[in-house]
C-alpha cells in the first residue's frame, strides 16, 4: 500500500474542482491523468506581466505588458471588419485591434479612459498594433497592481485552455501544501551537497517564479531526481539478471575453428575482442544481457554467429529476430552461406511465409530438431515455441517494441541476449539508457574498406548528378536516390520520393528506375528491394525505409535530397549503404538554398568525417536525443522533466548519489521509482 503523501500524489485528477470525466479524456491526451501529472506538467515558457512597459520603449516581437489612454475609437469596416482603438501613455502610441468583438466590448473604450493590455507587439502602417490582447479597462484613478510573478504557458491541446491549465495547478499545489515535508526523497545530505531546495518548493517556483529567478537551474534539480529514478530502476534490473539462471554454455571449441579457418579474411581485432568477451559472458550460469555497438561495415553479423555457434555446440537453440522481411532473409542467406562448412541448418520464419511452411519450422523448433532460427515478428508467435532456447539475439534493437522483446524473451529460460546495433549511441546516453546492460564496441573496420566520399552539392546542379548517373550504370554500377517523404507537402519545400521516381524516368529514359517506400505493401517492397539487389534495376529512388541492413555490393552512389531534415546519424546509416564492394563509393548531399548556419555546420561535419561515434556525439549536442534511441518503441521511460543534452553533467552525479541512496536510503528506492517512472516499472526488466 501507498504511503499517504504517495497516495496523494496519485489521486485521479478528477478530484480537482471542475474536472469531470469528459475534462479528464482531454487531460489525458496531454499525459494528465493525477494530482501528480498536474505537477509535472511544467511551463515549456513563461511570459513576464511584472512590469508595464512604456510604449516608446517596445520592439517587434516583444509580448509585454503595456498602460495607456484611448484617443481613439472606431470600427474599420475593411478589408475584414475590425474594432481599432488607439491608446497612448505620453511616450507614444499604439492601435489594439479586435477581429471578434461586440458593442458592450466597444462601448468600454471610452475617451481618456485607462487600458492596460497584454500581448505581442506588432507593426501596423507607421506605427505599431497588439492584435487581440489581453486587456482591462481600469475606471477612475484606481491603482492595479501588476502580477508578482512571470505567467506560466504550458503545453496544451483542444478544450484546455491555459487558465485552466493555471487553475489545476494551484489546486493541486493546495492539495500538497500541508504535507509538503513528507513529499521529498531526497536526503538532506545530498540536498545540502547539490545546493538544492527542497522539492515542493522548487514546484511552486517552477510554476510561478519570481521575474528574476533563474528557472534552468530548478529545472536541473527536478531533472536530477528524474535521472536518480531511471538509474535506481537500471541498477535493480542487473541486480535481478544477476539473481536469475541461464545455461551455461561452455566456449565454443567445435564449430568456430572451422569457421574462422574457412573465412576469405581475418578477423579484425576489435571483432576478436567483441567475440571472446562474448564467450566469457555465456559461460556464466547468470545471463549476458549484451550491447554490441558497430558503425556499418565492422563486422557485427560475424560476431553474432559466433555467439550464436556457441550456443549451438552447447545443443541448443538461438533465435535471431531481425526488424524487416528484407533484412531477415538478407541475414539468413549470409548465415546460411557461412554454416553450410559446420553441417548447421539455419532456418528462417517470416509472417508471408505459406502457413504450412511456418507449420513445419514451428514444429522443428519445438522438438529441437532446428538449432538456428533467423526470423521477423513472426517469432513472436504463440505457436512458435522452443525446446532449449539460450541465445536471443535482435539486430537494430530501437526498432522493436519492449513487448515484443520481452516475448521473445520469455519463450527461453533466462536465455542469453545479444543486442546488435549500427546506431552509435553516444557515452553519454549510453551511460544512462544502457546501464542495464553491458555493452561493447566494434571500433574497427576491415582492412582495405574504401572511406566514403561525401560531398555537398547544390540543387541547381542536378543535371551533372543526372550525368554522373548515367556514366556509373555504364560502368555496372547502380545508385540510391533517397528523399525524406512519400508525397508532395504544402508546408515542406522537398522534393517527394514519387515526384522524384517521375523526374528521374523522364530525365533518364534509358535507365530501369525503381521506387520503394514504406506505404508500400511488404510484398511490393520485397520485389522491388530483390530487383534492385539482382541487379535488374540500375537506380532506386527510396525513402529512408532502406537504412538498415540493405547489402547491395554493387551500388556506389547515393544521393540524399534534403539531408538538413534527418539527423547525421541517420544520414550516416544511409550512407552505409553504399561502399560494400570494390569500387569507390560516393555519397551526395543535394540540398536546397538558402540553408541555415545550423544546417551548414551540421552537413559540413558529416561530409568530413566516417567516424559514426564522433558524428553521433555532435548529432547529439546539435539535435538532442531522441533519433538515437527511439524511445517510444524502445521502453525507455520517456523523460518528463530531464533532458539529456542539457543535463547531461549530472550524470556521474547521479550515479554517485545512486550508490548513496542504495546502501544508506534502501527505502527511499521504491518511492522515487513510482515517483517518476510510473506505469512503466513493468518493462524494467525486459
């Protein structure tokens, strides 16, 4: 049961005055459902109503509060009817205009009497206008006090409108005043040390702070107790691994010799490392939870079957759950070609498989009599059970949801995961996203590997890209054209991938042309991605459906139209589509003027560099966190209050208090857990 401050806190918010439930379907769409929720959602701005501003003094743009007194009224009947009146304060003037208006509203703006307005301030012919303010009418010689506090704007949606958001916020700051003490976490000790107030108090002035007051800095102390939840929650889930049994498989000595000794190549040393470090793991009775981060092209697939061989030497089972059809059947056919020399089946489930086909592998699995299963969402399967599953491994993890893992998990005992990604997660988020897992990093590329070129170009030059292209398919070459939408935008100047696949078909008549995107349905992308990979299509106009895992050795080029709309690390991945067989690769920028400094600087970065961890950790400092790890389909507890850009100098703070907290605090642990990571404690432990 809840403590009673706890309880408090989680309290519908249709407790609050004025909340019904059609209010509270409303709140819901905003993530309001608690007195809690109502706390947490903070201000994203504030604006200031502390002080009246005089007019000579305002500038475009500025939202302020301004006092003066009406010289002039009258309603503009065109070009829209419109009621102007025109206030001054001695320092000069300036026309409130009103679109919506009735005449009680026109008959308060009386000559010389008093208005004070509040909105942002723009240009009007020769002067300057507030186009619907807040305002009110002050008679007599009355004195109006400004506000004390900056007005607090909060995130909001249909029939939620900002005073009520304010009015449930001073409800339920009520709620809490009077059990205030009992609502902080953390120890007066660390307070102390961290120089913060305490955490009710620091509510109340992120709500309504004083004009002066610095906000980052309550926001940090909020964001610490966030971090401090996430990495009490990350420490219990490798605390429970560590309690739990998995097989211990004993290291590899009968297929991988012969593996490694049939190879055209050497293994690089990073893959060598990765792999025995892997091995180690396995042979422990507790099971590996393992990251393996590698940029395209380091070799992660042989790894994986390595981890996969011992497993099988050990007489049981692997499962390889691969995010699309395309991939999955890329992956099972590199597999099956580097087991065919160890006499090792490899089979593959995918949902457009014929039911019989799926059938026949589920009962194979079943039985034990299949050892190597690669496979899509169709392992996920009620009716696809395992005999003796001990390794999971899944390839590009962020593309799967937490259900989906845990269900996977759960049809071994306590198997082994393995988790491979071409993503490269920045130290930082790492440290906080990752702290449940181990992780390593294939920080080398095969000798011999080409670097990318990269080049940015201008869209007026696309006739000499068009040339380029001719002159690469005659040489048997074939080429990605990518766009970043399916179909024309009103509001976006992009080219779209379906005007493109046309202008490339007129402009290049004597080329095979195909077009793939994700509306398309899973068997015309099948078709259209194996045409390409034949070779039967010499340029493919895609979205960025085909930035994970495509192999096709013989593209070299690829053009990336509007690349200031994806982030690097992203760019970076398509970019490794190309430079997978012996020929030069290029990759070109074909980006649209005029281009932001930002965009400039950003593009300019990646055409300069091939090292996806150097570019990830300025992606990171330049977009924020989110493209790397796909937090809504990861599991990831989305952060409420913390942003890891901006905080992310408390985290070795965090974990130092972590380590406090867990050895002299134990019970402060579960109170801070349901604090901040709320419904989503259930997936902790995927």
């Amino acid at each position: 049961m809840l403590p009673s401050s706890m309880a408090i806190l989680q309290r519908s918010v249709t407790d609050l005055k004025g909340v019904g439930s059609q209010l509270a379907a409303k709140l819901a769409n905003l993530q309001i459902k608690t007195i809690q929720d109502v706390l947490f959602h903070l201000p994203t701005k504030y604006v200031d109503r502390t002080r009246i501003h005089s007019i000579a003094t305002v500038r475009l743009n500025d939202t302020v509060v301004v006092e003066g007194s009406v010289t002039k009224v009258s309603v503009v009947p065109k070009p829209k009817r419109s009621l102007t009146v025109k206030i001054t304060d001695g320092s000069g003037d300036i026309t409130l205009k009103f679109f919506h208006f009735n005449m009680q509203q026109q008959a308060q703006f009386k000559q010389n009497v008093r208005v004070r307005c509040f909105g942002q301030i723009k240009a009007f012919r020769n002067g300057l206008q507030i186009i619907h303010p807040e305002y009110k009418v002050i008679l007599d010689d009355a004195i109006v006090p400004v506000e004390e506090h900056l007005t607090p704007i909060y995130a909001s949606c249909d029939g939620v409108s900002q005073n009520l958001l304010r009015n449930l916020v001073r409800q339920s700051l009520a709620i809490i005043n009077p059990i205030a003490e009992s609502l902080e976490l953390l120890p007066v000790s660390v307070c102390r040390n961290l120089n913060f107030i305490s955490w009710h108090e620091t509510l109340q002035l992120l709500h309504a702070p004083p004009p002066d007051l610095d906000v980052v800095n309550l926001q940090k102390r909020m964001a610490f107790e966030e971090l401090l939840a996430q990495h009490l929650i990350l420490k219990q889930k490798r605390q429970a691994l560590a309690e739990q049994t998995a097989y211990a498989l004993s290291a590899d000595n009968t297929f991988l010799p012969v593996l490694l000794e049939k190879l055209p190549f050497a293994l690089t040393a990073a893959q060598t490392r990765v792999i025995n470090t892997i091995s180690v793991d396995m042979q422990s009775s507790h099971p590996m939870v393992r990251l393996v981060q590698g940029d395209v092209g380091s070799g992660k697939t042989l790894v994986a079957v390595a981890a996969a061989l011992q497993a099988i030497a050990g007489g049981k089972q692997v499962a390889f759950m691969a995010p699309t059809e395309i991939l999955a059947e890329q992956h099972w056919r590199n597999i099956s070609k580097l087991c065919q020399h160890l006499k090792i089946s490899v089979s593959l489930l995918t949902g457009k498989m014929a039911a019989k086909e799926k059938q026949k592998t589920s009962h194979a699995l079943g039985s034990g009599q299949d050892k190597f299963i690669i496979g899509t969402h169709a392992l996920l399967q009620d009716n696809v059970v395992f005999k003796d599953l001990a390794l999971v491994i899944i390839d590009e993890q962020h593309r799967f949801g937490v259900d989906q893992r845990l269900t996977l998990r759960n049809k071994g005992m306590q198997p082994h995961q393995l988790i491979l990604t071409a993503t490269p997660i920045p130290r930082t988020l790492a440290m906080t996203f990752h702290a449940d897992m181990d992780y390593a990093v294939i920080d080398e590329l095969p000798p011999g590997r080409k670097p990318i070129e990269t080049v940015l170009v201008n869209s007026d030059r696309r006739t000499e890209i068009l040339q380029r292209i001719r002159n690469l398919v005659q040489s048997g070459q074939q080429v990605y054209w990518v766009c970043t939408i399916i179909e024309q935008s009103e509001v976006l100047d992009c080219t779209p991938a379906e005007q493109a696949w046309q202008d490339l078909c007129l402009a290049l008549p004597d080329l095979k042309i195909g077009l793939l995107h994700g509306r398309m349905k899973s068997q015309e992308k099948d078709q259209v991605m194996q045409e390409f990979s034949n070779g039967n299509t010499n340029v493919l106009v895609a979205t960025t459906v085909i930035e994970v895992g495509v192999d096709v050795p013989n593209a070299s080029l690829m053009v990336i139209e509007n690349p200031e709309r994806l982030g690097l690390a992203q760019l970076h991945q398509l970019r490794g589509r190309v430079g997978r067989g012996n020929a030069q690769s290029y990759c070109v920028l074909l980006y649209k003027t005029p281009l932001s400094e930002r965009s400039i600087e950003r593009l300019k970065f990646l055409r300069d560099s091939n090292d996806g961890f150097a570019i990830a950790e300025f992606d990171l400092q330049m977009r924020g966190p989110g493209e790397f790890l796909g937090t809504k389909q990861s599991g990831v507890a989305q952060m409420r209050i913390a942003d890891l850009v901006r905080d992310r100098e408390l985290l070795p703070r965090v974990s130092a208090v972590g380590e406090v907290i867990s050895q002299d605090y134990p019970e402060l642990i579960p109170k801070l857990i349901r604090r901040w990571i709320r419904d989503q404690v259930q997936y902790a432990v995927v």
